[in-house]
C-alpha cells in the first residue's frame, strides 16, 4: 500500500463523521464525499454530486497527489463517464 493511501486511509478512519469536499474537474461543480466511505483504489464510493443534486456511486480507478491536493480519477457506470475530484487536502 502506498504512503498516498495510508493516509488516505488514516484521515477517513480518524475522521469519521466528516465529509471531504472537493470540485468535478471537468464541470467546476462541486463534489462531497460522505463519512463512510473508504476511498482505495478498485473500491466503490457514494459521492453528492451538488450541480446534479443527487448521489452517485462511482468506482475508484486512480488516487494521486497534485500539489496540496488529491485528485481521484473515478468511473461513474450510470453515466459511463471517467470523473476526476479534486478534493481539498487539509
């Protein structure tokens, strides 16, 4: 496992009741990730969507770091399109 997904790992089970918010890069919207989900490559998540106003189930495909950022490259199977969040590294 690497250093990227044990803190990943760490932050989400320190942190339970927390959400992780970030931005769609491609639409600007903006982008939670609920308490409750473990975010690990090849697992799946729930994510609100707030441009859509729904929940999504997406897959996890990609975990990198970008700066004071992580971007997470996921795979909605609803709308069969890749996503990628970045989401606010505090």
């Amino acid at each position: 496992m690497t250093r990227l997904m044990w803190f990943l790992a760490a932050v989400m089970i320190s942190s339970p009741t927390l959400a992780w918010d970030g931005t769609d890069v491609d639409s600007g919207g903006t982008i939670e990730i609920g308490k409750g989900n473990l975010v690990r490559e090849g697992l799946d998540i729930e994510v609100y969507d707030y441009e859509s106003g729904a929940y999504r189930d997406v897959s996890v495909e990609d975990i990198s770091r970008s700066g004071s950022n992580v971007e997470i490259e996921v795979y909605d199977s609803e709308s069969g399109e890749y996503r990628t969040f970045e989401m606010e590294d505090d």
